[in-house]
C-alpha cells in the first residue's frame, strides 16, 4: 500500500510473491534436473535434424559466458572466477566447436530472431574476444535488422571504448548488473559502484546509440531497508532505464557457500521483503514505469509497455518481447535449449561440458519430452504473467497457479521464466 493508505492499483497480489518469493536460478535448476526423464539424445538430435529444410524456424540464440573476475557475495548464478584471459580463449574455442555440432544438424546460415549473451559478466572479456564470440555467430547464423540482439554487463568494467565495440558489433540493448545503488547495500554485497559512475555509463550508452538499456534492482539484499529501497528506486528512476528487472535475494548456503560471508542477521525477513517490493511497485509506478510482469517494470511510452496495455506482450526464455522465439538453442556451460517440444540441459560444469565437446558429443546432460498439457500449463503461466492485471486478475492467476504442481514438473516452467540471466 502506498503512503496515507490509499489503494494502489499496482498493489501486489500477497499470496503469488510469497508463494515465488524463493525463487532462485539454482534451486529451480537443481529440481528440474532431479526431475528430468532421461531420453535418448538421438530423439533430441532428430529433431534438429527435421529443422534443417525449414526456411524459417524462428530461431533464438542463448550464449552462456561463465567468467567473472571476482565473485559477487549473492551471487546466484552459475559463475568461475578467474584472471587467466587464455581460459576464456580456450573457452570461446569450444564454444565454437559446440555451435558446430549444432548448425551440422540445423544448417549454417538460419536466421535468428533473438540473440542474448548472458554470464558471469560477459563484458569481462577482452575486445578481440568479444569480436571473435560475435564473428563465430555471424559465421555461422543470419543476424538481420530485426533480430533482436542483447548483452549483459557489469556497469563498472563499460568503458567508452568498449561500448563502441559492441554498438558496432550489433548489439542493441544492454542489460547492467547493478543490483542496488546503496553503498551500505553494495558493500554487503561486495559489488561496489558510484551512483556517479553509473549515472556516467548510462550517458555514455545512450550516446553511443544502443536502442534500449535495461538493469536489474534486487530486493531482499543484507543491509536493505525499506527506506533505503525508496531511496535507491528514486534514484534508479532518475537514471531512466528502459526496463527494470527486479527480484528477490534467496539465500543457499549448503549449495553457495560463498552466500556464507554475507552476515545473515543483516538479511530482511520475507515480510520486509513483500514491503520492500510493494515499496518498488509504488515508486516506479507513481513515475514513468509500467509494471508490465511479476518482476518487470518498463519506461511507459516503450514498445513492451505499450504491449502489455494491448495484451500482446510475450515472453520466452530470455526474456520479455513482442517476438518470442519459437525454439531456442543455448550454447554454454549450464545453458538450455527448447526445441520441438524438447528441453535440453547442458552440463552444469565446466569439465563435463569441455569433455563432450573434445569428444565431438553434445555437452547435453539431459533431455526431456515435454507433453502437450505441460507445454500448454507452460503458456498459460507466460501468458497469465504477461497479461494480465494482477489487481484485477490476481485470484485468478493464483488459481491458476495453484493448480499446477509445484513439484519437480514445475521446476522446469518456473527455469524457463526465470533462467535470464
């Protein structure tokens, strides 16, 4: 509720964000792999087969760059630190490999409709590495004018110069890795940053010409109020991204062990963190902010608001669109792929996947059928969470919702809507 009481008519529907208020990448990733029936890996590789004479299969393209140069106190995500360049040179080899295997079975030369590199942070990577990463897509895919391109970046490490380089390499929208903007908040967290400094990036990257600059602002993070979420989100309006991505910090230590360096007594309780969201909701949307999904908010006058007021806006594995793509192939270490009514696992680990690879195997560990009511359970959360006005609507969404399984089944919907990265 915003301040003296009055209804908001953004006001969050309770039971749906405590019921997802554990959401994490790893713990979703970890029930649908436990969940997964094995198959044969010749029912996946038939069905690339069989796309092969399709002139237009609607392709998107998810490529994972694991690397980091240090690691993030919260960090969630499927991250190797590292300070060794020939690592990621060794990498982006396999990587090429990995492709490889993929378009001798699909073709070379498909186009894509979307292409997204998430990480570890990927503008870690030298000049020369990212021109090369963006020539072995190009070598071996169409990327046209309307292909939507995006990456993500840590905000500290976006120089003028590398900027330039990826606004020419094609890429048109940027996602930063900001997290929040307190210093009490970045200094938990060990991922320190000037609001100065950021305001400096944003200017740079709207003046280099990138079409869209995305950002994520977590809540739930140690050392966060709610005072200090108001603050931050005031702040992050004044920077006026185009889309905000926002969700909560979940806390693993048996499976994170570096989450332990973080002190838990300065971590909010869930209710703290159901009022630092609605205190989220209430700034951006008292502003220029549309909140357009369960943890989205876009600029009013951007093509994904303006389909969300039209109920044509869709959603896919990386993210939020106008033209979700109809299969999508993720190439990586941890990253997945849904093709043909196929969900495929890369392995989760390094050596796993650099072994496949040296044995000219798909580094798929696992592969699954997905039948018809799951596809279409799937659809209906998407669309439900994309269309709908949760105020108006909530009930019915979390009828919805609570009618599904919320066992090892729903684990791999719950991926396919939070796997971004």
């Amino acid at each position: 509720m915003p301040k003296g009481g009055k209804k908001n008519n953004n006001d969050i529907p309770q039971r749906l964000i405590a019921r997802y208020n554990h959401l994490s990448a790893l713990a979703d990733e970890e029930a649908l792999m436990s969940g997964m029936r094995s198959v044969f890996d010749n029912n996946y590789i038939e069905v690339l087969d069989s796309l092969s004479p399709v002139d237009n299969p609607q392709f998107g393209i998810y490529i994972h760059l694991p690397f980091c140069p240090t690691r993030c106190l919260n960090c969630e995500r499927n991250s190797h630190i590292t300070q060794d360049s020939k690592k990621i040179d060794d990498y982006l080899e396999l990587l090429g490999k990995e492709i490889s295997l993929v378009t001798e079975r699909i073709g070379v030369g498909k186009r894509i409709n979307r292409l997204h590199i998430g990480g570890g942070t990927p503008n870690y990577l030298t000049e020369p590495q990212l021109a090369h990463l963006v020539d072995m897509v190009d070598r071996n895919f169409v990327i046209d004018d309307a292909t939507e391109t995006s990456i993500d970046a840590n905000p500290k490490r976006a120089s003028a110069t590398q900027l330039d380089l990826l606004k020419g390499l094609g890429f048109k929208e940027i996602n930063y890795g900001v997290r929040d903007v307190n210093s009490k908040v970045q200094h938990a967290i060990g991922r320190v940053h000037s609001f100065n400094m950021l305001r400096d990036v944003f200017d740079i990257t709207r003046n280099i010409g990138f079409e869209s600059i995305s950002m994520d602002f977590m809540y739930g993070l140690p050392a966060q109020t709610i005072e200090s979420i108001e603050s931050s989100a005031k702040k992050i309006n004044s920077l006026a991204p185009d889309r905000i991505d926002c969700f909560a910090y979940v806390r693993s230590t048996s499976k994170l062990p570096h989450q332990i360096a973080i002190d838990s007594n300065l971590i909010p309780s869930r209710a703290t963190k159901l009022a630092q969201f609605n205190e989220i909701v209430s700034v951006l949307t008292e502003s220029n902010y549309d909140w357009i999904g369960l943890e989205c908010f876009a600029a009013k006058e951007s093509n994904l608001a303006k389909a969300k007021l039209q109920n044509k806006l869709k959603r896919d594995w990386i993210g939020y669109t106008l033209h979700p793509s109809k299969n999508l192939i993720g190439f990586g270490v941890n990253a997945s792929s849904e093709v043909g009514g196929y969900y495929a696992q890369n392995y989760l680990d390094l050596d796993n996947w650099r072994k496949s690879i040296e044995e000219n195997r798909m580094p798929i560990q696992k592969v699954v059928k997905l039948a018809d009511k799951d596809l279409a359970k799937r659809d209906e959360i998407i669309n439900l969470l994309c269309n709908p006005d949760l105020t108006q609507n909530g009930s019915l969404l979390i009828h919805n919702l609570d009618h599904i399984d919320t066992g090892k089944k729903a684990a791999s919907f719950r991926h396919a809507m939070y796997q971004r990265m």
